[in-house]
C-alpha cells in the first residue's frame, strides 16, 4: 500500500496578501515618535530591491540570499533555505519530513511539488487500531510506526534539477556547513527545545542531541550537529539519490529493524525498498482570485490550497476593510468563515490517488454563496452546528512556511512538515 498522507495546512490571510513579512531582528525603519499611535503598533514592511527570502530563521533566510547573491534563483534558494531549516529550525525543518513546493515563473506560468510521505509497503488500513477496533494510543504519533517515507529531499533535488540553475552541492553545502560548524542557539529554538522535552528524552539520541542529556542548549550557544552533518556529507558527494540508496537510506531501515527487536511484532515498517520507490509528484496548481488578486496555491493532498480560497470567496462578500483590521466584525467574520471551511475540509480533503476530492464545487462562488448566508452578522455559531463535524481540531505547532522571490520575479514558496516536532 502506497498513499501520500494528507497535510493540514492554513495560510493565514495576512500571508497571503503579504507574502513578505519582516523577520524579528529588523527594526523599524521609523522611531515610533515619529508615527501614531495605531502605526506605531505595527512594524512597516520590509523592502528589497533585488529579492526577498522570508522564513522562520534568520540564519536560514540569510543563505537564501546568499543563493541569490552568487546568481541564483528563487527555487535554487528555496531549495538551499528548505536544507538549512532542517539544522536550525529541527521541530519543523527537515530531511526527514515532506511538504509542498509552489513555484511561480517570471513569465506567469506557475507548478507545484507534492513531495509528502508515502505510507510504506507494510502499511495497512488498521495498522493504528487493536483488536477490538480501537485507537492503539501514541501509535501513530511516537515511534517507529509514526514514520512514513520521507519526501524531502528528493522533492527538493526535483525542484532545483528542473526549475533551479545551480548544482545540488552548492545549495546544500551551507546546511552541511552550519551543522558541523554550530550556529548560535536563537531564542525561539531554545524554547521549542524545552518545549519538546518530555518526549525528546524519551528516546537516547534525541536526548543526546537536542538536550544534552538534561543539560538544555540556551540563548546564544553554538549548537552542533555532527552526525547531521556527516548525512549532508554523504548528499553532496553522492547526490539526492543516496538518501534513498545509499548508507542513509540503509541507516534509516537499520533503525527500523532495532525498533522491530525491541516490539518484537508485525513486518519491518520500513525499508530500503521503500526508500527507492519513492517519487513527488508535480501537479497544477490550484488558482483562485480575490478582490482582483489572483491567486496561486496547493492543490490535493494538501487541504490548506482548497480551504483558503473557499474562505475567501466567503470573505469577499465583505467590506472588510470598512469594519478596519482586527475590529470585532472582522474577525467575527473570518472565524465564522474558517469555521465552515474546516468543516468541509474533515469532510471531503483526502489523497486524489486514492479519494475523489470535489474541488470545483468546493471552490466555487455559488458555493460560497450559500455558506454566506449561513452566517449570522451578530451571532457566533458553534462547531457543533456546522455540518460535517468539528473543525477546530488540534494542529500541529511543527510545520514550518518560507517564501523566496528573486530578482526577476520568480517566486518559489514551501510548507514542510515532521507532523510532530
């Protein structure tokens, strides 16, 4: 059995209309004496002449422009931001993972990469479930079992052979080089480390690595990764493939024949077969228009391109901007509106290899029309009251965004996930 697990992703409206956002160390161009009082609570945007890498890291945003500051382009630096958020960002950037990559050309024309996980070959549909038909707890979200194929790095090496201009040693040579060199601990890393914690310390190398062994990595401390470092070694003088063929690819399904020893139950979860077969996909993108902006987004397995753009077709009906940002009826507004799309979205969003997904009546106005009008102005309705279930659910905190435009206008933009940190 081979199904590519469906990823849960929400851009939020901001990112949408914004797709550059400033990092935390910039400050504002202007002294807050010099604005209002409701501009003073706001940061200005940032500006670049000749290209923009916005993500969660600074240090990885910074070799995004240094991709492009040696001729890259957007996808080249996607691909070299994507390699570095997987040293420096470790709950959510990754190798180990997979995502979506949506690239917009200079010239209009516009694809995307699906590379998510792929279920492997001893997946079954109640591999999660005991006898009696129950949840098996933490099955699917701790241990071995939890782990689906990655997809990473060859939808990474996918994007740059077919759409980037640069070699694949030379956009993953700044991960190898901050994994073995260490780069100084951010503070949000501190704290996703800590955070992460109890479960971290429940495995020895994870332990070991991230935690010191009890001894917590804090603020300003050189982080290393020596044995990350070695897999992005083997990368570059081997190429992509080699995390699929080569001695990662055997390390991967070494440690699955240990976690195997220690159940002592059911086939080998995963193995260099798997690795192998795996492949991303390229599909058209989703494409949706609000107010006059068009827009370009994930279409299937990913539930978050479907989503955004049927609540905006909801929202447009609306003079948002008349109720100003952040007023009580604008977000009244767009609540009601997420409410109704989540609910849909558990309903109907799956793998369109294996579900059919209606994402032309999903999308489209007159759909959106009827969830209008199911909105009461001066009432908030209930989860329980919206059809198809209850669409505020738990989402994950470990999946990370970053968005490249280069000079010429190419824009290349990725979400990637572990699913849990």
């Amino acid at each position: 059995m081979k199904t590519r697990k469906t990823l849960s992703l929400l851009l939020s409206l901001a990112l949408l209309l914004s797709l550059i956002a400033a990092p935390p160390s910039i400050k504002p161009i202007l002294s807050p004496d010099l604005l209002s009082t409701s501009e003073a609570a706001s940061r200005p945007p940032v500006r670049g002449k000749h290209g923009m890498v916005s993500s969660v890291s600074e240090i990885a945003s910074q070799v995004g422009v240094d991709v492009m500051k040696r001729g890259g382009n957007a996808v080249d630096a996607a691909v070299a931001v994507g390699l570095a958020l997987a040293v420096v960002w470790p709950s959510a950037g990754n190798i180990g993972g997979g995502g979506f990559m949506v690239i917009r050309k200079a010239d209009g024309t516009a694809t995307t990469v699906d590379y998510r996980e792929m279920a492997p070959a001893a997946a079954y549909r109640n591999v999660y479930l005991n006898e009696k038909g129950e949840y098996i707890k933490e099955s699917s979200t701790f241990g071995h079992l939890a782990a689906g194929v990655p997809g990473t790095v060859a939808g990474m090496a996918y994007a740059l052979e077919k759409y980037g201009t640069m070699k694949w040693a030379d956009v993953t040579e700044p991960a190898r080089k901050l994994a073995a060199d260490g780069f100084p601990v951010w503070h949000q890393l501190e704290q996703s480390l800590k955070g992460g914690s109890k479960q971290l310390a429940r495995n020895s190398e994870s332990n070991r690595i991230f935690l010191r062994d009890g001894k917590f990595y804090e603020t300003g401390e050189i982080f290393k990764q020596p044995e990350l470092a070695a897999t992005f070694d083997r990368l570059i003088k081997n190429g992509p493939k080699e995390f699929y063929t080569g001695k990662t690819a055997q390390l991967i399904e070494d440690s699955m024949k240990r976690a195997k020893a220690l159940t002592g139950k059911g086939k080998l979860w995963m193995t260099v077969e798997d690795l192998k077969n795996y492949k991303p996909v390229e599909r058209a993108p989703l494409r949706g228009k609000y107010r006059g902006h068009e827009i370009i987004t994930m279409p299937p397995p990913s539930s978050g391109g479907i989503a955004m753009i049927e609540m905006l077709n909801i929202l447009e009906r609306y003079d948002l901007k008349k109720m100003g940002a952040g007023s009580a009826q604008s977000i009244h507004l767009m609540v009601e509106a997420m409410r109704r799309a989540f609910a849909d979205r558990a309903e109907f969003l799956g793998d369109p290899d294996f579900v059919k997904v209606p994402v032309a009546g999903l999308t489209s106005r007159g759909y959106a029309d009827k969830l209008a009008a199911t909105i009461d102005p001066n009432r908030a309705s209930t989860s329980q009251e919206i059809k198809h279930g209850n669409p505020v659910g738990y989402e994950s905190e470990q999946t990370t965004h970053f968005t490249v435009v280069d000079k010429d206008g190419n824009v290349a933009t990725n979400t990637y996930t572990l699913n849990g940190g």
